[in-house]
C-alpha cells in the first residue's frame, strides 16, 4: 500500500461511483440487494442523479491507494429509525482486505452520521459474510436479533447490526 486515504465522494464523480459500485458488484456478487446486470444497465442520467442525491442528502466515502480507489461506503439517513444512520454498499478490493481500509471507511461514514446529529447507526449483512460481520463487531456493531431475506434475491439471509453514536 502506498497512501491509503479515506474522502467524500463529490457530486461530479458519477463514473467513479459507478466504477467502484460495479467492481463491488463483479468481485462479491452475493453481498449486496442489487445486481451486476441491472446496474451494468442503468445510463448516466440515472448514476449522475444518484451521485447529486448522495452527496446532497447522504454521504458516501471512497477509500484510495494513491490515486486508484479501492473501496466505498454509503451514509444514508435512515428513514426507519429516527436519527439513525444506515451504513451500506461496504466494498473494499481482495487485496486491500483486513488491512484497514474497512474501517477507515466505516469510521469516517460514522463521523458524518455524528455530524448530522444522528445517534443509531445500523447496517445489514449476510449470514454468512463472516470477515464483514467480524469487521462491523470491530467497530462496534452488535446484532439485533433481526434477520430477512432479500426481497430481490430471497436465498440471501441478511441480519441486522447496530451501534450508538452517541
């Protein structure tokens, strides 16, 4: 690793957040709701507006070697739990696992929500993503006893974490 860094992504970076989001999606397919093929197939005008939502109303943080990005992170405010956060799309490349890249992004993704007043952060992860789930117990995330199946995709168990910001 050369300088591994950690920024908001700016309201011009639409193809950047395409590139990372479709990356995450060719390298852990069963880690996220969405799919490959229906984001490979969404135009500019829909990762342009989704880029101005996120960096408007929400947040999402890129981590960097140098110059080439290497993981991401969404911020969202979350409609369900008042102040609350709901952190998702966490990817970080293989090769920058367990390296510390992961939690500089939930780290910094925790210190928006703090900023914006919020006092609940909590996320979704799969079953059996045993290095995530290892990486959000590190950071302070704990089970809720709350799980579901993706509604998209229904052979994928999702449980709920959650950690105060306060």
């Amino acid at each position: 690793m050369t300088s591994l860094n950690v920024r908001h992504l700016r309201a011009d970076e639409a193809d950047l957040h395409r590139q990372l989001r479709l990356e995450a999606l060719r390298e852990s397919p069963r880690a996220f709701g969405d799919t490959l093929e229906s984001l490979e197939r969404k135009d500019a005008d829909y990762w342009n507006a989704l880029t101005q939502r996120v960096c408007s109303v929400d947040a999402m943080v890129v981590a960097l070697d140098g110059e080439r990005p290497i993981g991401m992170i969404y911020g969202l405010q979350d409609r369900q739990i008042r102040q609350g956060a709901r952190l998702g799309g966490v990817w970080v490349d293989a090769q920058y696992r367990r390296r510390g890249a992961g939690s500089l992004l939930v780290h910094n993704v925790i210190g928006w929500a703090q900023s914006q007043g919020l006092v609940m952060a909590r996320l979704w992860v799969g079953h059996d993503e045993e290095a995530a789930i290892a990486l959000y117990e590190r950071c302070g995330f704990v089970f809720t006893g709350v799980a579901r199946a993706l509604e998209e995709r229904p052979s994928i168990v999702i449980r709920e974490m959650r950690r105060a910001l306060a």
